[in-house]
C-alpha cells in the first residue's frame, strides 16, 4: 500500500490538469437541456470604499457571460450601495474601466443581479 506523499506523487498531475481545466473553462459542462456552460455565481461584499475590489464581480460576470456560462451577480453588505447611481458613476478602480462602465455591460448582457 503506498504512503501519502506516494499517493500525491503519482496523483498531483491528474489533480492539477482538472483544475486547470475547470478554471479555464477547457472542459465544458452540459447540462440538462445539452447546453454547454458552466453557472457561476457571484457575491459582491466590497462597496466603494475599495473601488477595485467592488468592480470584480462586474467585470468577471460580464467575462463569463461572454463566454457561454450562466451567471447571477449577488450583493451584500457594503456592496449593495453600489446600485445607487450617484455612487456607481462615481466609483473608479484602479487598473480597471469605471463600475459604470462594468455595470453598464452586466446589463446589456442581461445578467441578472440580486441584491
């Protein structure tokens, strides 16, 4: 009987390629209905205090909505001021496009977000 660190040895390789895999979306998934894609939730807990930590749920739904998959976009917490319009015009990430901008696409792609 082989030992752990033999055990993880001989099986790290098939571990990480499936994580590779499933986060690069390599590997689809069909559901019921034969349609590929994955569902994907995202929760929203940083408001305006932290611009760019708020803008990634935006942006990464919009990504993945592109990309063939089933998202919701949930917010709580500090992060559902950010559906006020004064404060989403006003929030800038830094390195990112403004939240109006991110949120403007959520919507044209009809994602739909819960808060």
């Amino acid at each position: 009987m082989a030992n752990r660190r033999e055990f993880l040895e001989e099986n790290i390789h098939a571990c990480a390629a499936a994580l590779t895999a499933g986060v690069t979306g390599i590997a689809s998934q069909t559901d019921a209905d034969g349609a590929e894609g994955r569902k994907f939730l995202l929760i929203g807990l940083t408001g305006s205090e932290n611009p760019t930590r708020a803008n990634f749920p935006f942006v990464w739904a919009a990504a993945l909505k592109e990309a063939g998959n089933e998202v919701r976009v949930e917010l709580a917490g500090d992060a559902t001021v950010l559906m006020r319009t004064a404060v989403s015009n006003s929030v800038t990430p830094v390195g990112w496009p403004p939240l109006r901008e991110a949120l403007a696409k959520v919507i044209e792609l009809k994602i739909p977000i819960y808060v």
